[in-house]
C-alpha cells in the first residue's frame, strides 16, 4: 500500500513538472511577441508594437497616425494571411526562402551594429560648413546654369551622315531641318544643368563654349544632340547650403567611419579563402558596408547624373554614359540648393573633355 502511494505521488509530481514546462514554453510564446493584441489571426497575435514598427518604418507624421493605423493594422493582418498559408504549404523551408531570410538576418544585424559604432559621431562645426562652402565656389558662390536645346533620336539613327550633318550645321535647328528631310523621327528637349552637378573639367568646357554649339551624347538605345543656348549666373548663398552641407559632410564621415571599421574588423580577423580564384588582390579595397543613412541625409548630396553629367562627346565620338536618363531626356532643373557633386568618374571625364571641341 505504501508503495502504491508512493507511486501516485510520483506520478502526480510528474504531471505537476509537465504542466509547470508547458507553461514556460507558453509564457515564452507569448514573450516572443511582446506588446498589447491589435487583432488575432488563427491564432497568432498581431501587438502594438509590431503596428508601432510599420508606423516607423512608414515615416508617418503623428497627425495621420489614427488614420494610418487602421490601414497599417490591415496589411499586417493581410501578411500574417500569406505567411500562414506559405508555412501550410511549407514554403517556409524552401532552400530560396530560408537563404534569404538568412541574408536578410544578417543585413540587419550588420546594420545594427555600424549604427551602434556611428551613434556618437559629431556633426559637422559651422566652421567646417563654411570652409567647404569657400572651397568649392563653383557650387555655390560662382554656380553657373547652363540652358540646353536637345533633340533625341534612336540611336540606331545618329548614322556617319547624321553625325556629319551636325558637325556642319550652324545650330540645332539645322540639324532639325535635316533630320526632317531624311524622316529621322526625333523628339524636342530643353534640360538645364549647372556647375553643381557636372564634373568641373565638363562644366569649364561647357564655360568655353561658344552660343549653339552642338556636342552629342550617346547612351543605350538613344542619342542626344545638344547646344548650349544660355548661361546664367545662379549663385547660392552659404545660408541656403548650410543645411546641404553639412548632411554631405556627415554622410562622408559615416563612410570614412564605417570604412575603417570594417577594415579593423578584417585586420583582427582570419580570413581563408576555399576558392583562390575569387580571392582579392592585396591592393583591393573591401566591399564595405556603407554607414546607413536617413533619406533626408542623403538628398541633395549627389545629383542624378546622366547623359550631360557622366560623359559628354562630340560629333564623330561616342560615350558611354552611366545613369542617363531611361528615355534619354535629362530629368527637370535640379533644386537650386542641391549643390552637391559627387566623386568625378574620372574615365568619363576623360572621355567628355577628349570629345568636346
């Protein structure tokens, strides 16, 4: 009998510890998502916080947060859908699925701890500010805007004919009347750039050009004939570039930062390469990760180059310009205070000075 209680007492004790995991395992689900239930689909909580995340992520301003809330709760609601109907359907193991769920994983965990390591890195002085500003007068103090006329044709029709045809013409025009006569079929275009934009080899020879005379500019499927038609002063005073500044600036130290970071963190590391062939030359620089940045830190502190800005040629030459313009039409006049410039590519400014006349 003894031995009977002593039984029942073990294995009501076991049922007690059972009961007692489960519930860890419970409370630790629920833990998983902290935060207040929105809505619950079969099943699964969708919280506060998740709702609060999108909101972030949306940069939704506070006064349409109630309004946004509801159609954020919504597509949270319709994700949880798919995503359950793809774990039903075991998509969720699928070898593409689970590789990028890795590699998004490890975005986000390098991300975090380069934003960690950029916390505290001081913004630029007003004394900085001004010594760039003093620096560089071509975007500010001295910026010039160029005033252009472009025709665009398929680049199959910019022929040796054509391209003679412009190198005799007077101006755009004749060259339109040319094309007119021979059923080229063209389009009309007036873009305007400044020395803010264009490299500053490019926007001297542009400086130097005389009044409606024609260079091209070649880029995928189409071609662009262009004359300067007009050359204005478009100064910008250091109170307006200040903010613009300052944001290139800091977005500058964040990738010389970040740079350096990754490069102490491979110096302390040890590297093997499996595949020699893909191994880097000693003098290569790592493919770093560049700091991240907010979107209002990073406009204004490269223009959209194109056609004009990446390499300019002339008559009998042709370039290949990275970042035109998908039809090849210049986009609109940039904002005034967009003064920066990024880095010159040095081969297409070789190949743009090289073709102009």
């Amino acid at each position: 009998m003894k031995n009977l209680h002593q039984a029942r007492k073990a294995s009501l004790s076991a049922v007690i510890l059972l009961a007692a995991a489960l519930a860890g395992c419970g409370d630790r689900e629920k833990e998983s998502k902290p935060g207040q239930a929105l809505a619950s689909v079969n099943g699964e909580e969708i919280t506060v916080l998740q709702l609060n995340e999108e909101i972030q992520r949306a940069g939704v301003p506070a006064a349409r947060q109630q309004e946004a809330s509801k159609q954020l709760l919504q597509a949270l609601i319709d994700r949880q859908l798919l995503e359950g109907a793809a774990e039903q359907e075991k998509l969720d193991r699928d070898p593409k699925v689970v590789q990028a769920i890795e590699r998004a994983r490890s975005l986000i965990v390098a991300q975090a701890y380069m934003q960690k390591r950029l916390a505290n890195v001081a913004r630029p002085t007003p004394a900085e500010v001004e010594d760039y500003f003093k620096q560089h007068p071509e975007f500010f103090s001295n910026r010039k805007q160029f005033q252009m006329d472009q025709l665009v044709l398929a680049a199959k029709d910019l022929t040796p004919e054509a391209r003679a045809a412009a190198d005799a013409a007077r101006s755009l025009e004749e060259v339109a009347v040319w094309l007119d006569a021979h059923q080229v079929k063209y389009g009309r275009a007036q873009v305007t750039r400044s020395t803010s934009e264009l490299n500053p080899q490019l926007s001297k020879k542009l400086l130097g050009m005389s009044k409606n005379q024609l260079f091209s500019v070649r880029e995928g499927e189409h071609a662009m004939l262009l004359a300067v038609a007009d050359v204005r002063d478009a100064p910008v005073p250091l109170e307006v570039a200040a903010p613009q500044i300052e944001k290139y600036l800091m977005s500058n130290k964040n990738k010389e930062l970040a740079a350096a970071e990754v490069e102490r963190l491979r110096q302390h590391a040890k590297i093997e390469y499996l595949n020699k062939e893909l191994a880097a030359g000693p003098k290569a620089a790592p493919a770093s990760m560049t700091a991240p940045a907010a979107p209002s830190a990073a406009a204004g502190t490269a223009p959209a180059q194109d056609g004009m800005a990446a390499g300019i040629v002339e008559g009998h030459s042709e370039s290949s310009a990275s970042g035109a313009a998908a039809d090849g039409v210049a986009p609109d006049t940039p904002a005034p205070d967009a003064p920066m410039s990024p880095a010159p590519d040095h081969a297409a400014v070789d190949r743009g000075v090289a073709g102009l006349k």
